[in-house]
C-alpha cells in the first residue's frame, strides 16, 4: 500500500456504546480474523495474524485512561 492509512478518532460515548463496539472488533477479530476500517470513503480491510502482542495500559489521574494495542 502506498499511502499511510491511519485512523485517530475520539467520541464521546456511553460506556455500553463504547463496549459494544470493543464486541463487534473483538467479534470480528475472532470470526473472520480481520477488521474492516473506513475513512474518507476509503475501505480496508487489515487481515490480522494468528499471534499478535496485546499490550494494555491503565492510566489513573485527572483524566484516567485505558489503553489497548495489538501489534504483530
């Protein structure tokens, strides 16, 4: 692929909202061992290996976060 396809986006969402769609990823991740992205009416699909790295970080203070990434 010859361009960078990137995707940095923050909503505010009820924390069920939020969940339901850490199901659908996760759902799809498991069925079909891929996750489809859209931006800019531009569709890709990223096929995701059998392995990967799960890092997940936790950040308490003012503005708390929780992180997760999987790398391969």
């Amino acid at each position: 692929m010859d361009d960078l396809f990137e995707i940095d986006q923050t909503q505010r969402l009820r924390r069920e909202e939020a969940a339901a769609r850490l199901r659908a990823l996760a759902d799809a991740l498991d069925r079909h061992n891929s996750v489809t992205f859209e931006r800019d009416g531009r569709r890709v699909t990223v096929d995701v290996p059998d392995e990967v790295e799960l890092t997940v970080e936790v950040e308490l203070g003012e503005h708390s976060e929780l992180e997760i990434e999987l790398t391969w």
